[in-house]
C-alpha cells in the first residue's frame, strides 16, 4: 500500500505518512543510570511531537551527528499515542533538498501562522490607506512604508511571544487595530466635532498602520520563530518604528504638526512607562491607537489562554502571559 | 426700552436682561480691615458668574438673610465685564415662583447638560437593547430596568466631577459605550468564531448598557450637581449595579451563567483594583466593555481639559483629572 | 498475630495496620528508561504518605483501571521507612464500604481538620451572637444566618489554602476573630465614648461573624480540600457575603444606617483594594473587624510556616503564602 | 463687679475673665492697600483663639516689640463671637511671673492633653510590667527604662502630628498597645501552645510597653508642641528606641535570644520598609504589637477626623493624615 | 551727588542707582475693597524683588499699558527695606535701547547663570573629547556635534527647573557629567580589565558629553528662561538626542556596534521608565553614565535646598523637587 | 609515572592529579527505577565539579557514611569530560589532616576569592584613613574600628550573593567604594565651596569605609560560603553597623554633629526604604556614598552575569540579581 503524503497535523493515530517538518529542538539528556539519549521535536505549522531517541536505537548516531535545529526533514513516520502522549516512529528521514519545493514544500508550512491570507490582509489595509488618508503626502508617506516592507509584512509576526506570536501574526493585529481605530476615529471626530483644532482621522490611520512598524528591526525571523536583534533589545520598536518613519519622511513635503502628531502616535502607543512608552498618549489620535491596540492584543492572550490552557475547572491557572485567571464557562 | 429675556449664556457685556439662574455658591468673607462681604455665584447650563456684595450695598441685607443656595432666581441685571472679570450689576431679584414654570422656568436649565437630546439618547438605547439582544428573558431583564428607572436615567450625570458631570451625562456616556460594544462584539465575535463557548453578544451589549447602573444609588441629584450617598460612598456604584441587577432578576428564568457573565462585567468594568473593580476582567464581554468604557470616560476627560485648561503653550497643565498635560496644537 | 485497626497517623515505623485513608493523588509517570509507573498519595487527616506503584508490581493493574483520587479506601498496610520518606506496603486495599461507616470510617477522618470541636465553636459563637448583640433585629438577622448554614458552617475551611485551610477552619478563624472584636470593641467603645454617634458594638460583633460569610458560596468542598467555584471567581467572597446578609434582610425591620455599617464592615474587610476590598475601613467598626482578621490570618499563616518549614538556620525560606523569612528561634 | 478667672476654654461668649494662654502663634501680613497688621493665636489645653492686633489698635506696638510666640501670657479679655470666628478683645496682658506658678498656673494647661491622668497611667504600665513579665532580667530592663524617663514620659507626646499628638499622648498610646497586647499574648499564646519555642509573652509585654521608646530622643517638647530633633529625622525613632534598650541592657545578664527578640519587636513595630521599618515583623511577638500598635494610631487618627472634620454630608472629605474619606453617620 | 551704575544684586539697602533689569513678571491683582493694582517683578542674575504698583501711582499707567513681562529696562530707583521685604522705590524707568548694549548691557546679565565661564567649559569638553575618545569616527562625530551647537551651548540651561536651571547650566552640569564618568572609565576599565568585550571608554565619554543634547531640541530660550518645545512635550529630549546622534552620524562610517552602545547610553540613562527611559542600562557604559549624571542632578538639587530652603530647624522642609528634607547642621 | 600535585582548577581533561577540594554538597537521590544515588560537589576557589556515585560504586559506602559538606578532602582523581559537563574519576580520597597545612592546604583556596591581596587592600584602605581624614578624633575612631576587626576583614565576603559573594569581597567593595568617594569628596567639595557649613570630607571618607561595617555582624563565615545571623536576619547590618561605631565611639571625644553625619551615611546608605534604608540620603556626604556603594555592587553585579550568563543571543537572560538582560556585545 502506498504511503500517504499529508501534513503532521493532520495525521492520524496510528497513520503512517511522508511528511515534512521542522526539527525545532533537540536536548541532550541523560537517564539517570547514566545513559544519554535525546529528546527531539518536530512540528509543522499546527501541530508540534516530542519524543526520545534511546542509544540504542538506529537513528542514535544520525540524530546525534546530522540533526541540526531549526533546519526541516522530510519524514516517513507513524505516529503513535504512548502514555506520554504522541511520539514519531521514524522509518525514514532525510534533510529537505531542493527539489522538495517542487513537491509543494514552503518552510512556512512548518510554523504557526495566521488563520487569514496574508496577501489579502496586505491588500485591505493598502486599501485603507489610500481611501482613509484625505491628506496627500501622509497618505503616501504610508503607503511607501508597507510597499517598501512588502516582503518583510506578509510574514512578520506582532511579538516572539504573548499575543499574534505567529506567521502573518504582524498583518492579522495591526489590520484589526487599523479597523477598530477607523471606526473610533469617526465616531468620536463626529461627537467632538466643535474641538479645535479637530482631531485628525488621518493621523489615526496612519498611526494605527504604524504603531509597531518598529517590530521589523526589533524582531529578526528565523525558521524557528522570531528572535530580538541586538537593536532590538537596546532601543526596542517603539523608537526604532518612529526612525522608519522620520528616514521615508526626510525630503517630502509633510506638514510638520502632522509628522509630530503621528510620531507622538507611535511614542506613545504603549501609554504607561513601564510598559515602554516614553511619553503618555496626549492627543485624541494616540489615545484612541492605544486603545485600540491593547484591546486587540489583550484580546489575543485570553483567547490564546482559554484555547491553550490545560488545567481544569471554572477557571484557567494564572500562568499565562497576563498572569490571571480567565472564565472558560460552566458553573 | 422693554428688557429682553433671555438666558445668562446668551448676554452680551453690557447687556441688560431678565433671566433665570441657579444661586450656585454663597460664601462669607472678609476684607483684610476687617469689613465682612459675600461672594455669590450664579449660573446657567453653559455660564458661570461670580463677583462680591458689599456690605454697603443695597443688596446686602437680602443676600444675607435669604438668598440660599441651591435655590433659583429670577434675575433682572446687567452683564459688566471688570478687572476681575464678568460681574452681574443685579437690578431686580426674587426667587422663582411656581408661575415661573409656565413662563418658561425649568431647573435643567441652569445646570450644564449634554448636548444630545435625552429621550432621543433614551430611545436608542432601548432599541439597541430590543434589536441587539437575542436572549429573551435577557433582553427583557436589561429593558425593565432602564423603563423602572427612566425617569432618573433622562437627567442623571456620570459622574460627580471628572467625566460627563453633568444633566443627562449618564446617558450620553452609556450609549457611546454600548455603540462602541456593539462594534467591538461584532468584529470579536467574527474574528474568533472558533471560541467555545463563543464570545456572547447578549452579554456584552447587557454588559455595557448596565455597567454603570449602580450610579443611580451612589449619587443623588441636587440643583447644585450631583452628590454622593452614604450608601455610594460605603458600598460603591459597582456593587449597587450588580445588586440592581440581582433584584431585578429575582423570579425570571434566567441562564444562570448568562446572569454570572453579566454580573461580572460590571463588577470588572474598571479592571483595577486600585480604580474599584473587585475582580479584573476574566472573560472575553468584560474586557471589551471595559475598553469601550475606559475610553470614552478618558476622551472625554481630555476633549474637556483641552477646551478648559487656560494656561498657555503647546501643552496644557497637569493639574487635571488625568494628572497629565496633553498637546493643544502648534508648534 | 491480629492486625490493629488505628489511624494512619498514628502508626509506627514497620508496624502492620488496617485503617482508612483518601488517595488524594495518582500521577501516571514513567522512569527516563522508558517505563510508566504511577505515584499514589494516600492520607488521613494528620499525615500525607506518596510511593510509587512500578509496573511490575502486583497492585500496578488495579492502581491504574480502579484506584480513583478522591475515593476513599480501606488499606493493610506496613509502614516502612525508606530513602524516599515513609512508604505504605499494602497488603490490601478496597474502596470503603457502606458499612463502614458503622466500623467508625468518617470521610472527615481522611482530612485535615481544626484542633477544635466544630460543635463547640458554633455553639460559642451562637453565645456570642445571642449575648453580645443587642439590638434585636440584628441580633436575630446573625442568628438565623448561621443556624440557616449550620451543616455547612460545621465543617467549612476558611480557605483553599493560605490559612485555616482545613476542616472546620472557617469556624476557628471565625470564633478568633469574633473574640478578639469584642475584646477591642469594648476598649474602644469606652476609650472613646464621647464619639457621637458612638461606637456601635453590635455591628462588631456582628461583621466579625459574618465578614467571611461569603466563603460559603465562593467555595465548595470536596473530599480532596476546597475549590472556587465559578462566582468564586467572578464575583468573590467579600460581596457574595453581603448578598448573603442582604438576602436574609429583606423583610425585617432591620435599621437601614446599621444594616448599611454592617454591611460596609463586609465589603471593607480586606482593606486595601488589592487585597480585594472595593471600599477600605469608613467606620470604627469596620477598621476593629479588619485588625482582627488580618492579625488572626497572618499569625495562623506564621505559625503554619514555622511548623512546615523545613530548611535550616535560623530562619525560614520566603517560600511561603507571606513572601517572607520567619525567626524560627536559636542564635 | 469682679472679674473672673478661669480657663479660656470655659469662658461663654460676651464673658470678660482673667486666665492663663500660651502665644502660639504670630504672624505678620499686611492688607492689599499696604497697611501691616499681626495676626496672633492664644490657646489653652482645649480651646484655640486667633484674630488681627491691627496697626491702630493701642495693642500694635506690644504686639509687635515684645510679645513672643511660644511664650506665656496673663490676659483679661472679653470673648466676641464675629463674622470671623470666636476673637479676644483683649483688656490687659503681661507675660506670666514666677508668682502666677503659686496663683495657679502651669505651662502645661496651655497644651492639649489627655483626658486620662499621666501619674495613674504611669502607674498602671508600671504594674503590667511588674505582673505580666515573668523573666526576671527582662522585667527589670523595663521598669529601669521606664523609671528613668518617669519625669519625661508623664508629658511627652506620641507624635508631632497624626495620631496623639498631646500632652501625655505617649503614656496613652502605649497603655492602650501594651493593654490589647497582653490580650492578644494570652489568647495566641494559648491557641498555639504546641509552638516550639513558645510564643513568648514577656517579649511581647516589653516590646509593647518600650515599641515608642525612641520618641524620647526623636522628639523635643515645646511650649507650643514637639518638635523633631536633629537626631530624630537624620536616624529615626525606631533606631533610637533599640539604643536606649541595648544601652540600659549594658551590664546585665538578659539572655540574648530575649533581648534580641525584644530589638526585632521594635525595629519591625512599623511593619512595611515604606512606614519606617528596617525590617517586617519576623516573629509571633513582632506582629502581635505591630498590630495592636497600628489598630491604636489609626482608631486615634479616625476619631480625631471624625471630631474634627467641618465638611458636610455623610462622609468626611479626605484631606487628613489617612487621606481617605470617614462615615460621620446618617443616610 | 552722581548717581552709581551698578548691578540690582549688588545695592545694598537705601542705596540708589542705575541698572539694567528684566521684568519676569507683571501679575493683575485687586485687593479685597476693590482697588486693581499690580504686582511686578524685576531681576537681575542674581537678585530677584517683587513689589506693588498701586492705582494711585504716577507709574500705574505705563505699568498697565506699557511695560511687558519678558523685556528688559533700564531703571534709576532705590532698594528700600520693607515689611514685606526688599521694594524698588522707581525714579526713571525706560525700555532698553539699542545703544544700551554699547554701554555694557547684555539680556544675559539678567538671568541666573552659571558660576563658571561658558567658553572654557566648552573648550574643557572640546579637550577632553579630542584627548579621551581614541576611535577617531567616533571622536569626530561628537567634537562636530559640539561644535555644530556651540552659540546654542554656551547658554542653554539644563532644565526648565530643578537642576541646572540658569544659563550655562547644561555645559555646567555635562562638564560635571563627564569628569566624574572619565575617572569612573579609567578605574572601572582597569579593575574589569578581564572582561570580553572589554568596556568600551570611548562611549562612556562620548555618552557623558552627548547624554542630554536632546535639550537643544526639548528647549526653547527665552529672556524669562527655559520652555518645552512641542516636540519636547510630545517626544522628549531622551528620544531627541538619539536622534542629533543619528542624523550627524549619517554618512560617516562608524562602527555599527559602537553607534548602537552609545545610542544605548542615551536612551538609558535615565535608568528607569518612570523617569523616562525607555530601556535600562544594560552595557557598562550606560550604567556608568546613568550614574555619574544622576549624582550630579541630585547634588545640584541638594545644594539649591540648602541655600534656598527658608523654613526653621535642623531640617528643610520636604517641599522641593526631591520631596524630602535635607539636613542643614546644627544638633 | 608520579602523580603531579595541582589544583583543581588547573587541570586539563583526562590529566590526573592530587589537590586539596571543599566537599561543598552532597544530595542523596533515587532514580526512577528506585536505585538510591549521591550527587557530590567538589570545589577550589575558580572551579565546582558535581557528578554521581552511584550506588554500585566502591566509594558508596564512604560517601554515605562518612563524607560531610563543609569539610576538606585530598583527593587523587582524574578530570574526565561527559555527556553531563566535567566528573571526578576518584582514585583515592581522606580528610585534610594537620599535616596537609604544612604540604600547602589552606581552607581559602577552595573558596572562590578575589583577585586582589587582601592586606595590600587592607594597607591601603587603613592609608586612606590616615591621610585623608583630617579630624583626628573621627581618624582614630576609624582606623580603631579597622584594626580590631583585621583579621574578619582581611577574608570577609561583601555579601552572602549577588555582589562581591567571595572571600575578601568586603575589602575590594569597600576599597572601591572608598577611592570613588574620596575622588567625589574633592571634585563637589570644590564645586560647591560656598556651602555653609561646607561638604565634610571627613565625613565622606570615614561613611565609605564604615558603610557595609554591620556585615562583620550581620553573616558568619563558614567553610562554604556566608551564612546570616540571626540577629543578621532580624536587626540586619544597616543597623548593626551604626551600633559597631557608636559603641566604639563611646569615651571618645568625637564632635557630635560629626559623630551623627556618620551614622547618618550608614543608615542611609541604601536610600531607598524598600532597599533596606530607615532614612533617605539627606545630606551631602550620604549622597556621595550612596552613589559610589551603588554603582560598584551593580557594575560588580553586571560583570557577573556578563562572565556567567550561558544564554546564547545578544543579550542575557532576566533570570539574574538585577532581573533584567545585559548586552554581551554583538549585532
């Protein structure tokens, strides 16, 4: 009988298929009597098997020499339910070779992404800013930073942790945070319409599309998810996101209360020092980003914790990136 | 010449006028030579004017004796703008009198209000209870509530001071909490249609409606604003919310857990414990309520200091509800 | 040689014994070469014992398909020394029997409880309430409330853990707390007897009772210890307890300005709002009720930490519900 | 008719009366046109009378040459009510003679005192030390530093402000604390009596009655209250009581872990690092008189509020040394 | 009799002369019957008097209509002694003219101002850039940035208020900053000398003499001393001064890692977010900086307290920009 | 082949050798399967080797029964590289003994120390007193208190971890603390020569040397490494510290306002409250001191985890003293 080709995550109990996969970890340990062994993780972009590999198995030596984190094997493997969950009983493995991308492997096939098309999420919030922005050079200002990161923004992810820590992650937030900031924007331009000077819906979009613009120089990828970069981590995207957009807007004809507006957007949109932002939100434009965005990622953590949390009861433990407990339902 | 009538916000300097207004403030002073006099205040929904009595003149003894504040007045006088700024040169005075109504009197008239018409404000928030939710004995639980209490809910405020402190602010806050609720439940709501149990849309258009209910028994209504209770003061608006809600309940059959989820929105509804909440928010309605109600209570906080802060510069004082400066514009 | 039947906690090194005990633990584990085995706890209500059940054991069948934590069982047992701590050689085992309550089995026996005859305590707080408590509406209002719970008061904790976190540990917290109130109730009463209007020592005694009333329903028991239950979590025990007094209100002619001091002593009795309290101490009664409660639980957590401690020196590890070192004595 | 004499504090108004006043205050202002004019205080133990000597007056060239502020002064005088409050029309005033002592006079029936008798409350501390601590050594070290400060403690206060800030405030303080101490010794140390070591009741008897003791050093006493020392705000009265315990325990044969227990009892009596305390309260008699200690000041703080506070409605307003709001009663 | 020209902060009492004088102040008051005046204030560098004009003064009118807070005059008055301290009783008063400044007239003798000569400091640093910063892209950015900057530096204050506040200030306080972090360079490289990388000497001085350049941006002058520019309040001189370092450093081809560690100095040297840094010291030459410039403020504000503090006793009061008292001597 | 005798922490992989080592822990474990086990550590003064002897072993028996931690073995082994880091191949092993003295042993050469010669340390710190502390009662009262303590001194740790935990850690803390202080002692002793009464070098230089005296009480040496006290624990060497220089003070003719400048250093020298400090920094002297103890514990803390951390990426991990992440160089 054939052998199936199919994703890990959609393996069966029991199933027998090729597949490829990312090594993600590989440990060193020892039993306690003394011998070594190791244990080593594959996963692709939903599902992730740990498992050990005794001494004196076959694959002991290749797994020892050969393996090498971060780096993706096509596998031929049986998965099967053991009491310490699922493992992989390998019958064949080798490192992915070139024209496996041909047979329809994409590295990205083996890392958590976002559940909505990254193509389309660039195309909705392009569109935004060319129908939102009423001012011209902000509006290409804008626009000029999302093309010129293309690339970059279809896989970036919003955080290495916490909350939209995934694929396409980066998209999928600052797209919603763009949409509830839109709505805000008219919503309270119209209420306060008698404030002067108005607030500025421009600024609003423009600032919800670039709050975290930072995180493309904080955050470096890798086939095992993101890490901080050097920069990252002694001047973090917060100001590094306010350098992209002082770099494009040098030689452009932005009125300067606007560029200051919308830098103060991005200052700011953290809101509290300890949170990392500098300066409080002090304008309508940034306290309504700022809304909008820790909304949208507290939003993220508690559905991440009801979905992942595995203790029992009315509630979720505490540990968790909020450090709270959250209501499942059930009395 | 005949004396026009008109309102006290209306006057211009120099202007003689018959009107009606709220005696405000009465306080007892004293020149440093020792020569006693009163400053009295007397205002309207949108002016405020405060100037002295001296002792020698006529008006002296009356002020005195019976003028009380708190009461109304019917005011025949002349607006003089002087060094110490507006100043009411009194022609004729008497409190108002029960003919007065016909004529025109009404209380509200001389305390700040919003400036949103309440029934129409009113009627849209029992539509959107009517049309929003879906839950039968829910939607009628939230709809007895706000028609048992319609009368207050046309006139009360917000709050006491800081947000909305004025006739009607209560309603002008509550519905712009429940629209940006609506928003927010419907964008949650599709976004992670994969949640089980889903984010329930009944709760949190209930959530947001109620969330402040228990202001209703912490403060009173004077002529002068609003006040606090005893009760207000020793239990607070967040358990007396809840409690209306619970006695309200008593006899219908409702979802026990639809009861809980609502409960709980209002007793997180300010999320930290040092702002009042006994518990943070632990379930997806609460933390949407939450940042629609911290949000419009902190826009509107700024919209206010920025319309009333008199300092000069680009940023206004920190000496404000909000403990901070925020940028009026200009460079 | 016949075998004793005693208690668990009262067996000797290598002594063989009937008795009963609760397996409040089974963890299904496995050693680093592979092989699952389980560890078991078993207890009663003075000592804990853990061992593990190898898979080569005759017990490791009916250890993984019957044995449920939870459940109560009948042992033959050696009590056996080991490298690992005590361990329990069972001869046999079986689930307690119906008619094993008449050989003198309690399900109370296999927990940890107060020093203290729940009997007693409820009897003496009765006393109290009756004797101390003057004015008659209130009086009967407290009364009725614990003779209502009285099967549940009887062997309630006070909490799932922290303090008095064992059988009938809300009743000796309850009675420590209510003692000392009165004690300071008096003092001041006299101290300050000048205060008008005074102090009111009945909403001491009173609010002593009854501050933690709420634990009634923000736990529920199991043979296991105490869990939250899901408006534990959502609403907590400070304001269910005032439910629990405002619910048995209605209908009397209890004075509203007491009811109200008794009830703010309830919300206010943890006194800082991140400890839980959404009002701190507004009244003399309410700060007595605080101290009182306060002292009593940090001094049982004290005594708790210097009896379970189990580092050396002269003081203890801050690993304990205080976050701080104790002074166990010795220079 | 003869003029009487008799304290300020019982004169009614209109009444003329020789009596005895401390000058606690004089300050020179000036009024808006230019003209100086002194405004001075007189006070005795319970009432306090301030007005303006204006530059006309036969008073303005004494007032300004020769009376001092912290100085004592025969007046007869007329007590006015006025628009301003209660004021002096003063007849005649010289500074107080060495004869006035023979006439009646003494300093300190120009401070507010307590309303208990020093000697006696000296005596009873006395007797609680004698009867309540069974360690010889240690008794003894009590008294002594008790017995050598006899002629200071009679006098001295508990603070320069807060909490029993009066003449004899010390003694009453700390009889109050050392009163409820000895209690809560008896009640804990029988509820815990299988604690090894046992709680030990002297330590917390001594720790009770000498928890203040630094104030003798802290604070210096004025004709017109305490004041600090330089001492006293460069190292505190928390250090300062520990030194006068180790200096009076030079040369006697206390047992160490005793006397130390004794030193951790003061250095911990503040609790929280932010309040003072180089250390939290580490052991049973360490938190028995930090809470005794505290629940005195605080009941002392809120009746005095409760007094003193001239706001209206239901609670006081929150500018006290508790910067929070206090229930005065009714509804 | 000639009259002298000399400085305001040189007369004594009595004496009458010429001198140059900046209005700080000109304030609209009335006093309590009703009379407008003025309260006007002239000051010197070091001399400051605040002083009446009343209505019925010759200088009424062209004090009312005329002078102009901010602008500089030339006055010919006495400095009389009065109750309410020292007064300018004002002969002749006229704006300065253009020919002033010919006469020795200079806006800058009309400000506090540093005690030492503006341009040595500035050729201090200029020497120890050019003698201690041995990597010569980095040495040429910071002496180019200096001297870029000179006119502005030679007067800019540090700040608006607290430390440094008077001109000169800034160069005061870096020069200050930079010895104390060169001698800490030195003796902490040396001690470390094992560590790889090694700490890097070139950025610690290069961090010192640059930490605060963002005040160039942050600051505005003007005659009455320092204000925040828009983009000060909305961004901050933390964030600015990164940026002078940025824009300078375009083109140049300085090594990556040692721009990154000196941004890092700037961003973090004020060590923690509720100071306004956005990520703490996390290289020893931040931490060293951080320190050395934290040192110098506090000592700054330290020594005005002393001089400037006016109350009685041992202690200051604690109404200063440190909140606390400090000890002036004295037992 | 003669086996070479060495140290520890001088030998290669595979090299076998005599050395003296602190058995600095021995923990008695169990593998899965139930085999009991020790893990034992070894230790000189730069290199730790932990590593099992299991039970099969012919060193089991002694390691059970008679190898102690805290105690000193000869040992003759061979350093082996594993799976698990560095082992012990145990050839021969005895307790130190007398004689070994006389072969070299000494018990400091198994604890890790600092790299600088405790009496040359000594002599300088001793030179520094002599020649920079110009007030001859305050000089001798120092160096007193540095000679009878010579011989803890010369070995004393700077603290039990975090800072300087090594044998003569206190002399290089405090030798670096001194020289820091004495360098700021001149430079803001100059600056502000106008202070009255001026900076007191003296002061200074004594307040460094003596700051940290209280650990001579506050921890105790034992072979492996310092423990607390327990009057360390429940007074703490803040205060133990000010005790060692008032009771050397006592007979002494020291100036008292001096007298109080120094133990106002030390009992200020943490600043803040929750640090440890009973009272801010409230004088010059306490500032300066403060400033250079906290800057060389935190760059001593720094270095460390530069040297120690085993993260890999540009930055450490949090889990550190500091719990926060340092930059190790790298972009």
């Amino acid at each position: 009988m054939a052998v199936l080709t199919m994703s890990l995550c959609e393996m069966n109990e029991g199933q027998e298929a090729d597949f490829y996969a990312l090594l993600s970890e590989k440990q060193e340990l020892t039993t306690r009597d003394g011998k070594p062994y190791y244990r080593v993780t594959f996963r692709d972009a939903r599902r992730e098997v740990g498992f050990p590999i005794w001494s004196d198995s076959a694959l002991a030596d290749p797994c020892r020499s050969e393996w090498t984190p971060g780096h993706f094997y096509k596998l031929r493997a049986v998965l099967r339910q053991s009491n310490y969950g699922p493992q992989l009983e390998i019958k064949k493995i080798r490192p992915v070779e070139d024209g496996d991308r041909q047979e329809g492997f994409d590295p990205l096939m083996c890392q958590p992404a976002s559940r909505f098309d990254p193509v389309e999420m660039f195309a909705e919030l392009i569109n935004i800013v060319e129908s939102r922005i009423e001012n011209g050079p902000l509006r290409e200002l804008v626009a000029d930073i999302l093309e010129q990161n293309r690339e970059q923004l279809l896989v970036w992810p919003a955080a290495k942790k916490n909350h939209h820590a995934f694929v396409s992650g980066y998209l999928e937030h600052v797209l919603n945070v763009t949409r509830t900031s839109c709505h805000l924007a008219e919503k309270y331009g119209e209420l306060y319409n008698d404030l002067d000077p108005p607030i500025n819906k421009d600024v609003i979009v423009a600032g919800a599309v670039l709050h975290d613009i930072g995180k493309l120089r904080e955050l470096a990828t890798t086939p095992a998810g993101a890490e901080y970069t050097a920069a990252g981590c002694l001047i973090g995207h917060v100001l590094q996101g306010r350098d992209i957009v002082r770099e494009t807007a040098v030689g452009r004809s932005i009125d300067p209360e606007i560029l200051l507006r919308l830098e103060h957007v991005i200052v700011s949109h953290q809101r509290l020092p300890e949170w990392g932002a500098p300066k409080p939100p002090m304008t309508p434009e940034a306290l309504i980003v700022h809304y909008a965005d820790d909304l949208d990622a507290k939003m993220n953590m508690l559905v991440c914790v009801l979905k992942e949390d595995t203790t029992e009861g009315p509630v979720t433990s505490k540990r968790n990136a909020m450090a709270q407990q959250f209501y499942r339902g059930g009395l």
